[in-house]
C-alpha cells in the first residue's frame, strides 16, 4: 500500500520495526525515518534502509515535521505502547494512514481525537503480519531473499545456546540487538 516516494515513519525499531523498514526500503519509500530510544537499534535501522534516524523524545513530532515537510505519509508503530500508538495521527500529513502493528496488553483502551481524525482525513488500520496472504506472499518473499533484496539474516545479532538465553532476555529488554536465535 505503500507507493515509491511516499514517507513513512517507523516508531520502534526492534524486530518487527526493522522488518517494517525492510519493506518501506524494499517498495522505494522517502525518506523513512526510524524512530527508537535505543542508538544501538537506531544503528542497526539505517543499515536496513532509514534515510534518518531519530531518538524518542518530546521533540519527535516536531523533527519528524520538519524532515517530512508537514508530516509523513505513513506512520507505523511497533511496539504496543499506548502513548506511542495514540502519537501516531501528529506524526502525519493530511490523508496520511496510521499502521497499527505493535500489539498493546488486550485490557488497554487506546484513545484518539476524533476531531482531529475527521478534519485531517486521517485513516487508522490495523496489520496482522504484515496482512499477509501465505500462498500468495511467501514465495514472492523468497525469491526476494534469494535476490538478495531481503537482507533477513541481519536481523540475527546473535547465535546462542539454551544456556544464554537469560542474558538474551535481558539484552532485548535493555533495547539491545535486534534478534538472537537459539541453536540447538
Ligand atoms: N502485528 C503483528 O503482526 C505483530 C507480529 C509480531 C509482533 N508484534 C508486536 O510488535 C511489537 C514489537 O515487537 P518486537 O519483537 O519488534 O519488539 P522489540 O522489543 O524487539 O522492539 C521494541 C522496540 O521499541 C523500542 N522502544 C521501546 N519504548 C520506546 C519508546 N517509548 N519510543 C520509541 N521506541 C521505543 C525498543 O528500544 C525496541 O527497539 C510488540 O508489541 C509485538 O507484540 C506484532
């Protein structure tokens, strides 16, 4: 859904935020701009495609409105923060769409101002995996890989054994790395 030129903004760029560049660089979007608390992440970000990376903070609206000229196209957050979530509409142009991605704790309620939605032709969705239909997208995705177009094997900071993985949680929850696989 995304077209070649349009900007996106990428709030959280773990795992899944990284593949969500993966994708934006994949399709030609300009610029796309990562968005993480953590250098290490905001790093690894632009090695996947970001044009710009910038640290969280109460300056994000504003720098993400002067990199984009008024607003992105696209914003997408990946994290399931609820105050991250509902930043997602100041992030956007007029028409702009708000991707729902990181999944927030089920009793959580998020709000947004209705007002501004309807004024701003704001649309707001939702994206399971990507939206993905396997029997269509997953061979697509492989020859993409093969192609060397998908570069998924960055996405693995780290091979560990069972023993480690403590050390690992601990890691991802410091914001480090972007995954580490546990080999058998
Ligand atoms: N919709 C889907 O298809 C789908 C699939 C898998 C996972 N998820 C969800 O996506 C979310 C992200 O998953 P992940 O594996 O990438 O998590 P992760 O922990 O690897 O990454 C989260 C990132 O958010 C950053 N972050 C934390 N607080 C922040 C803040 N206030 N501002 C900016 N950045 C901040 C962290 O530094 C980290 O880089 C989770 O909610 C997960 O459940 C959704």
């Amino acid at each position: 859904m995304v077209a070649a030129g349009q900007s996106a903004v990428v709030v959280g760029t773990g795992g899944v935020g990284l593949s969500i560049i993966m994708g934006l660089n994949l399709v030609g979007a300009t610029p796309i701009i990562a968005v993480d608390l953590s250098e290490e992440k905001l790093a690894i970000a632009k090695r996947f495609g970001a044009t710009h990376t910038v640290t969280a903070g109460p300056t994000t609206e504003q720098t993400i409105r002067e990199i984009t000229g008024g607003g992105a196209d696209y914003a997408f957050e990946a994290i399931g923060r609820k105050e991250t979530i509902e930043s997602l509409p100041g992030l956007l142009v007029r028409g702009g769409t708000a991707v729902l991605v990181g999944l927030p704790p089920a009793d959580e309620t998020i709000n947004f101002d209705g007002l501004a939605l309807a004024e701003g032709g704001i649309r707001i969705v939702g994206s399971n995996y990507g939206s993905t239909v396997p029997g269509r997208d997953f061979p697509r995705l492989a020859e993409l890989y093969l192609a060397g177009k998908l570069p998924v094997d960055e996405l693995i900071s780290d091979r560990i054994s069972l023993d480690d993985v403590n050390e690992a949680f601990d890691a991802m929850r410091r914001g480090e790395r972007a995954r580490s696989v546990i080999v058998f």
